[in-house]
C-alpha cells in the first residue's frame, strides 16, 4: 500500500510539473500575437477595412509577387491601424511591429504631445490608391505611391471634440522587410495627384413620388426575414395581395449583424436576391433599409460598415425592383447616447459612399419624425420620415418639413396605429378605431399627394425582445399594427388602404 501511494504521489507530483512548465510556455508565446498585443477582440485584418485598389505594379526590377503583395498590403494597413489606435489611446503598443525605429520616433513624440495636452485624434482612412515604384532585387525593400488616400479624423481635448475634418492626402512610402513584417522605413507627404472630375448626374426621382406601399414582414418571421422560416414562395403571394391591393412599393430591411457585417454572408444576400426577384415578377418596388440594429458609428468601425454596404448595393444595384437605398432605420433616436455628430458624421460618408456604388438610385434616410428628417437634406436624393401621433396633428407636421425642405420629395415612410385591445392600454383599442385612423390619414395622404408606406401588412404572434423589450405594454400593442389578422382575415382599416 506504501509502495502504491508512493508511485501514485511520484505521477501526480511529475504530472503537475509538466503541466505548469506547459502553461507558462502557453502563456510566453501569447506575447506573439499581434491582437493580443493591442488588446483587440479581432485580427487586425478583420477589424479595419479601407477599400485599397493597387495601380501600376511595373518594375524595372525584381517582378512583384502576387503573395509579397498581399503580405506588403496586410502590413500597410495594419501599420496604418495600429498608428490610429495609438493617437486614438496615446498609447505605442504594437507600433514596432509596423515601424521601424527611425519611424517610430515622430508617432512617439506625436503621442508625448498629445498626452501633456489631455489630446487624443479619433482617425480611420477609407480609402487607399498605391502604385508600386520601386522592389528591390533581393526582396527586402518595397517603395510606393499612395495617391489621394481619404481620411475622416476628430480631434479631442479632454474627451471632449474640438475639431472634425476629412481630408484627401498622397503619401510616398518605404517599407523594409524585417524578421517577417513588412515595416514602414519612410513616410512622406506628397503633391496629391488631379482626378478626373466626377460626372454630376443628377438621380431621378420620378418613381418615388409614386410610391404607395407598406414596410414588409412574412407573417410568421417578422424582423427574421431571411432566417429558417424564409420562403420566397410565400412572400410572392403577399406581394401578389398588395399588387391586388393597387399598391406598388414595399419598404424592406436588411439587418447589419444578421447579415454578417462586414464579411456578408452569402446566404443572406442570395434570399435578398430572390426577394427582389419576386418584387420584380410580381411588379413591386423595394426601399432597401440598410443597418438595421447597427448602433455603433465608432469612428474605427467606419471601415467595416463600408465594405458592409459595398457588398450589398454593387450585388444589389442592377436589379429592377430596387427602388432607393435607405442608409438608418431611425438613426436620431441613437443621439443621446452615441452623440448626434458622430452620427450624423457616419451617416453622410455613407451616403456619399452608397452614391459612387450605384450613380443611379436615390438615397435616403429612415428619420423617426419630421423635425429630424430636415438634417442632412442636401446629403440625400428624397427626405423620408416617419410619424406615429395623432391624425389630427398630421397636415401640419407635414406642411412644416416641406416648408423646410421645398425641392425634394418627401415620403411618410413609416404610419400606423395598433388594434390591440387589452388590459395593457386598458381595452382602447379596435379594428374600428384602426380603421378611422386610416381614413383621416389616408384623406391628407391623398390631398396633398404625399408618397406613403404605412405599417405593416400582418398581425405578428411574437416580437422579438429586441426589437421593442419585454415591457407588455410596448410588446403587445406591436403584434396588432397589421391590416391582416394572423388567421389570415382582412381588417376594417384595407377599405381605406386598397387603392383599386
């Protein structure tokens, strides 16, 4: 038994030698990783995305190879990542496996600076144009133009924003190989070079001032319209219903994180595609919404929305049922704890981005009343918004944003009022009194020809907790906003909505 305990107690002993010999290995070789240096969730190539387009590679040398390129592009962008979250924290962690020493010492007493005057600069670039001028013989030294690289930055004191500015500047660039990272040498600024001036095309907006519709939902996936229960077949026969209806427009919703950010899905965009295509067929328009339940506007995430947006709208842009692109469902409703600017920063970049995918398609944004859908009206082909008071206050919300904003269109993008009937508001509800409420509405829609998408086409049996919490008095009244029941049964209030 002695014997036993001794062997037993000298395996243990061993075992747990060797187990914290491997653990503090595990533990050293963790220092060798990039995105743990910089304390990142991501890999630095998956958390900053400019778009980068790479002109001549011609070289009087050595030819460039198609995998150096990628490794001096990977590491271009990288340093570029790492700088701005430098200036962004004042701190130089990771900036020596992007630079060399020499090239360090100007971010470091950037950074001194910045530190002594409680500084920071919150940047991000979105798009780069390098052209290759030199490569050396033995493959260790790379030099490059960077024509026109546009950059958005803000500028901080004390946490607080003083100065916000974008800004389009060419660099020329050295870049050394050294231990396996492609490290920035020198780093100068240069002339920027003359761009052919963009063709001014003015969008039409014909069709959106007949636009006569509802923002869609199937009846049993609401706001999971691309997931398990999606059925193209099915959302054929709705669309069949509103054509029957006289209605031409449906407004329809692709939500940023379901979709897959900035790596979108293929999946996802492939159901997107047949609901187009079934829009078409069925000859109904779309109003694309992008960024539904994106909240973020970081600045450092600007990159990734982007190539979010990209994906989608050069996928999406050559098919006939697509009528306008909308940027934000309700992004003013993320003022208060995002910061307006920040949004409305992030909001015009990506309409002037969504602009040069698609020269042809009106943008718009989603705004949740008609006092915040006059921001940004010189940013966007039509003005959308959305209204939910009473009918009687209506004519006069209305009068006041066209006042404001004279020579565009103006679609009441989002309407309605729920049936719902119990103890949460106190059994106040009907279909009757749905049915009034479109009859007044419907009234002024009509007399001052206003483009309208009211909500929505059914009664949902459950709403996501996401989409309006789980207080029950907020979460019943939404199942019941439909002009169909959940049995199929059509309300009172389609006498007012069918315009046949």
């Amino acid at each position: 038994m002695y014997r036993a305990l001794l062997l037993i107690s000298f395996l243990v002993i061993n075992a747990l030698i060797l187990y914290g010999i491997s653990a503090v290995l595990s533990y050293l070789n963790t220092g060798a990783d990039k995105s743990s240096i910089l304390h990142l969730q991501a890999e630095i190539n998956e958390a900053y995305l400019p778009k980068i387009v790479w002109g001549d590679l011609q070289n009087q040398g050595r030819p460039m190879e198609e995998q150096t390129l990628k490794e001096i592009e990977k590491d271009y962008l990288s340093a570029w990542h790492v700088r701005n979250i430098a200036y962004k924290n004042n701190d130089t962690y990771g900036l020596a496996d992007y630079y060399t020493d020499s090239a360090r010492v100007k971010v470091y007493k950037t950074i001194a600076i910045n530190k002594k005057n409680k500084t920071t600069i919150d940047r991000t670039t979105l798009a780069h144009k390098p052209s290759l001028d030199f490569y050396s013989a033995d493959g260790t030294l790379v030099v490059f133009t960077d024509t026109n690289v546009i950059a958005y930055k803000e500028t901080l004191v004390n946490n607080k924003v003083v100065f916000r500015e974008k800004d389009t500047t060419s660099y020329k660039v050295m870049m050394l190989l050294e231990d396996g990272f492609w490290r920035i040498r020198h780093m100068v600024t240069i002339a920027n070079k003359k761009e052919p001036a963009a063709i001014n095309t003015k969008i039409s907006t014909k069709e959106i001032v007949d636009i006569k519709g509802l923002n869609y939902y199937p009846k049993n996936s609401p706001w999971d319209m691309y997931g398990k229960q999606f059925s193209d077949s099915i959302i054929s026969a709705d669309f069949q219903i509103l054509k029957d209806m006289g209605l031409n427009t449906v407004r329809v919703f692709v939500p940023y994180t379901d979709f897959g950010e900035a790596n979108v899905i293929p999946d996802k965009l492939e159901k997107l595609k047949k609901v187009l295509k079934v829009a078409e067929k069925n000859e109904i328009k779309v109003v694309l919404t992008l960024f539904d339940f994106y909240g973020n506007y970081d600045i450092i995430d600007w990159t990734l929305t982007h190539r979010h947006a990209e994906t989608i709208v050069t996928a999406l842009k050559d098919y006939k049922a697509v009528l306008a692109w909308d940027i934000k469902n309700e992004p003013d409703l993320d003022f208060e704890s995002r910061g307006k600017e920040k949004v409305l920063a992030w909001l015009t970049h990506m309409a002037n981005a969504i602009k040069t995918w698609d020269t042809q398609k009106p943008v718009t944004i989603g705004w949740s009343n008609a006092t915040a859908a006059t921001l940004l009206a010189n940013e966007v082909d039509f003005v959308s918004f959305h209204y939910y008071k009473k009918p009687s206050a209506f004519a006069a919300s209305y009068t006041a944003l066209k006042k404001a904003v004279p020579n565009k269109p103006i679609v009441l993008q989002e309407y309605g009022i729920s049936s719902y009937s119990g103890v949460w508001n106190a059994f106040t509800g009907s279909h009757k009194k749905q049915a009034l409420y479109y009859k007044e509405m419907q009234a002024v829609i009509q007399e001052n020809k206003i483009p309208y998408l009211f909500w929505t086409m059914y009664n949902f049996e459950k709403i996501p907790t996401s989409v309006v919490g789980t207080l029950p008095w907020r979460k019943q009244p939404q199942k019941y906003y439909g002009f169909i029941n959940s049995d199929g049964s059509k309300k009172a209030s389609v006498e007012y909505l069918d315009e046949k």
